[in-house]
C-alpha cells in the first residue's frame, strides 16, 4: 500500500537539504574511507564521470543498487525516510568518499537516499563491473565490504532505516522488531508508549492505534505485516518451492548450516538454505565472539553470520527466511522438505543444522511478560530497549557472560544471576575474570529466579533466592535475559531418524548401533551421516557435538565432503 503522506516534490528535498549540517560526517568507526587518488584513477576505466546538480537523487530508499558513486566533488546527503514529514539527514559525505551500502554486493534494495547537497561531480559504476573489479582486487574488496558491514552496524546501533510504528509492549511489534534485527535490516522503531510523533505520524497515515504495528519503508505503509510479508519487502526469499531438485538442502543457518552453504555452493552443488528465523543461529544472539579463530579483537556474531551469508551468496546459495521446515519425507530416492506455509523443496541430500532452540526459564507468570520484557539475545535492539533501566541477566555460560558486559555499556544497572557456584564454572575464564572486574554488574553465585513481578505485561522486578542458604532479594529490572541453554530442534525430523535420551541427532558409529536390528543396505553411515542414507547432522543438533562456534562451522565443512561422496553413488 502507498503511504498517502510522501511528499517527494522540490519542497521536500530543499526542507531536507536546508538542514543539511556544514563539512561531513566524520569517519569515527572506519565505514566512510577516503578513496586514494591512484584508486579513483583505476575505477574510473570502470565508469564514467558525471556532473551533479543540487537535489539530484542518486540512490533511492527501495530500489536496487544498481551503480557504485564516488564522490570527485561536492556534498552528498544520506537520508532515511526521503519525502516523508519525518525525514532527516543520517550522514554527509565529499569528495573522496564511496556511496551505498551492502545492497551494491548483494542487490538488496537501498535503505536510505542519497541526495547531492552541493554540486559537483561524482565516478558511476555499474555494479556488475565493480564486484567483479572487487574480485580481482581483494585489498579492495576488502576495503569496500569492511565499510558496508560498518555502515550496516552504525545504522542497526543508532536504530536508522525504515520505520516500525507500533507498542513496545506489544508482541506483535516485539516479532518484526527481532526479525527486522536478527536478519540486521536497518529499522527505526517509533514507540506509540514514549515517541511524541508517533501518534501525529500514525494520525497523517490515517492509521488507528488498533491497526499498528505498521511498517513504512518509502512509499510502502504494511498494516500489522507478517513476517514472511516484511521478509518478502526486503528481499530475503530466495528460494521458492518447485519441481526442480536441489543437490543439497541445508536445514538452518547457523554456523554450520552456512559453512555448509559456502562449502557445497562454491564446491557446484546446487545448494538451498532454509532457515526459520534468521541467519547466524544461536551465535547470531551473541553481542561478541571473542574465542574464534582469526578474530583476535573479537566480533559480533551478527557480523560473523552476515559475512558468512554474503560469501555463501557469492558462490550462489539460495538462502530464504523465514521458511520453518516441518517435515521430511523420503520419496524415490530424495528428500521432500515439507515447510509451514504449505511449501515443498526437493534435495538429493539434507543436512540438518537447525540446532538448538532456546530454552525459556521455568517460573510463574512468564507468559505474561515473555512478549514484551523477556529476551534472549543481547544485540543493539536489545540495548535500545534497556538504555536506563535495570536488568537481570539470566545463565552461566559465555553468551550470558558477554550479554552482560555489553548491556553494562546501556543500562543504569546489570544483575548477572548464575546458578553455579563458580562463575569459571561454565564460563571461559577470560570472560569470568572481566566480568568480575566490571563495577557495573553485580554477580549473584548460586541463586536462581523464582519469581517475576509487575503489571499489565511491564516487568518490574524479579524475586530470587540463594540456593546455599534459602535467602530471598529483589532486584528493580525493566528487562529480563534468559542464557540458560537450549533444547535441540528436531521435532520435524521423522522416526526413521535416531536420536538420543536428550533430543539429539545421532550419526556415524552411533546411528550404526541404532540401525543394527532393522534391515538396512548394509552400508554403515558416514561420520556426520545419520540413520537415513544421504541425511547428515552438523553443529548443535548433533549428539555429541562440542557446541562451540569453530566446531559448527568444521562440521558444516566436513559434511559436504560426505555429501559429495553420497551423490556419487546415487548418480
């Protein structure tokens, strides 16, 4: 639906452009380089030069990239709601300096529009030639896909992008708020609790309190949109349901499910990723991964899971969110994958990475504020919400760990409650000692939370008690996160798959032994093979595995060499 309140004549662009600040945007984080002039020089047998006049769009909110600027002259403006009443200017860049964002590697739509401020000159590009310019320089390459994971970050932090309109106490906003976030698409969230121009934004929309929440990305108003509407705006369905058979089906995107995309797409297998919620599973949730190898600085699991989806994109994986699997069936020598909307999708083999969901903390009331105050991730959307108030952090593992150091940076006060007697317990030992020598959270050894307390769906305190001498305390908080572990997702996998006491794919020897009485082609399943000839577990999912991000990702590898063996004798 168009939104009636666009307004993208001449006295928009010139409200926008007199409020333009003087010089540009400085280059803090390291997402807005200066070109060198040799580099411009070599660019430009790429392109072509092209003068500029004031107002003039180059890159519009919603359309393809399609052209990579630089900027020789003059000022450019990077604006979020273009012709909208509330738009504004998010950075101001000159000469010197590249336009666009990820969508110039990956064809997604542009989140903002870049408008000339001053007139100049700028070097077109069309996108096709500079990736594969990127490609055969790769300390360009480099350089290029560092400044739009950066400008992705700065945007997704400061809460930047198309807009979601709606209650933060609302489930339904809670939904596209964390799936907006956890497939890291640039948002702002206008809360109709606290934001003062959310009501005159809803009333010149003509959109009542009843219909929200509501997304507005440039023209386009969703009333109260699904997710699979709000995934099918931006792009994030690739792979439709149809006759043809994909070589390889990978089930979940997580570490190993994408290390398993990169693997098979780029090794020519034809290769679907179906995935329920969003890129980077479980480490995707995590605000910093400081243990994996070749980040010794650390990064951000979001970061790590987009530049993994990127490169499986690169060699042309087919990723598409959401899309929940519910059931497996072997059918004439493939694997039908039946999904939730009714869809279908072939594979000669699968591999199943989906794994663990999380796990929800077993005390009263949770259904009351589970919607609204209870998280489990620690990512910018998440420190949005908590800038200012008190919050309880929930889990001895690492994620609860570096949940807690991050949210320390936003929230008046951090209570980390672990239920093990010592914090090292279960927590790397690096983390353990910065957290101990943080003042700005309180860590509580051997407690557990036995009660929640507030009203009307707004959490205000949590209740518990010491489980060494019985002693009960309550602690102010507006927000509760839950770090305690996570069950397997295996409820759609069908009986002719073993697994173990806890829910847990078995493989290699182990699905042997649980093959041995039934009638069988007498071949023994591979390592990472379960008890279906051709269905392979990698990661979390798997009994036995080490649950730690390198080793996901190892699996994810491996498993596509036993694939590749399976498809030969099939073939």
């Amino acid at each position: 639906m168009t939104a009636p309140t666009a307004r993208s004549g001449s006295h928009g662009i010139e409200e926008l452009l007199a409020n333009v600040p003087h010089g540009e945007t400085p280059d803090l984080s390291g997402g807005y380089p200066r070109l060198e002039e040799s580099r411009i020089r070599s660019l430009e047998t790429l392109g072509e030069r092209r003068p500029t006049s004031r107002g003039e769009v180059l890159i519009a909110e919603g359309e393809p990239e399609t052209i990579f600027y630089v900027v020789l002259s003059g000022r450019v403006a990077v604006a979020e709601a273009f012709g909208c009443p509330d738009q504004r200017v998010a950075r101001v860049h000159g000469s010197g300096r590249f336009l666009g964002e990820l969508g110039v590697l990956t064809g997604q739509a542009a989140f903002f529009t870049s408008v000339v401020v001053d007139p100049g000159e700028v070097l077109a590009i069309p996108t096709d030639r500079l990736r594969a310019y990127a490609a055969a320089d790769p300390a360009f390459g480099d350089q290029v896909l560092r400044a739009y994971l950066i400008r992705r970050s700065l945007a997704l932090g400061e809460g930047i992008g198309f807009r979601i309109v709606g209650s933060r106490y609302s489930a339904g906003t809670r939904k596209l708020r964390e799936f907006a976030a956890r497939n890291r698409l640039p948002h702002r969230f206008v809360d109709l609790e606290t934001d003062p121009s959310a009501e005159r934004l809803l009333r010149e929309l003509g959109v009542g309190p009843e219909e929200t929440p509501v997304v507005l990305y440039r023209n386009r108003l969703l009333r109260n949109p699904s997710i699979a509407e709000l995934a099918a705006m931006f792009g994030l369905r690739e792979l439709d349901a149809k006759e043809e058979v994909c070589d390889l089906v990978i089930v979940g995107a997580g570490p190993a499910g994408l290390a398993a995309a990169v693997y098979g797409a780029s090794e020519g297998l034809d290769t679907g990723v179906l995935e329920a919620i969003a890129a980077g599973g479980q480490a995707a949730r995590t605000s910093r991964i400081e243990n994996y190898l070749g980040f010794p600085a650390g990064i951000s699991g979001g970061e790590l899971a987009e530049r993994a989806a990127l490169q499986a994109e690169r060699f042309g994986a087919r990723r598409t969110v959401p899309a929940e699997v519910v059931g497996l069936e072997q059918r004439d020598g493939e694997y039908a994958l039946r999904l939730a909307d009714g869809g279908e999708v072939l594979g000669r083999s699968v591999i199943v990475a989906t794994g663990v969901r999380v796990r929800r903390l077993p005390v009263p009331r949770m259904e009351e504020f589970e919607d609204t105050c209870v998280y489990y991730a620690a990512t910018p959307i998440e420190a949005q919400q908590c800038v200012g108030h008190p919050v309880v952090v929930v889990g001895g593992g690492n994620s609860a760990g570096q949940a807690a150091v991050f949210l320390a940076d936003h929230a008046a006060e951090v209570h980390l409650v672990v239920r093990e007697r010592r914090l090292d317990e279960q927590m790397s030992r690096y983390l353990a000692d910065r957290i101990i020598r943080d003042p700005r959270i309180q860590v509580l050894l051997h407690t557990e939370v036995r009660e929640l307390q507030g009203e009307n769906g707004r959490l205000e305190a949590v209740v518990v008690e010491d489980t060494a001498t019985g002693e009960r305390q309550r602690l102010p908080a507006r927000d509760l996160m839950v770090f305690i572990g996570g069950d397997p997702c295996t409820s759609w996998l069908p009986e002719s798959v073993a697994l173990d006491s806890g829910g847990y794919v078995l493989t290699g020897s182990a699905a042997a032994r649980a093959r041995a009485e039934e009638e069988t082609d007498g071949r023994a399943p591979a390592f990472l093979e379960t008890t279906l000839p051709g269905v392979f577990a990698a990661g979390d999912v798997r009994s036995g595995s080490i649950k730690r991000v390198a080793s996901s990702v190892g699996e994810g590898a491996m498993a596509v060499r036993l694939v590749h063996e399976h498809l030969a004798t099939t073939r």
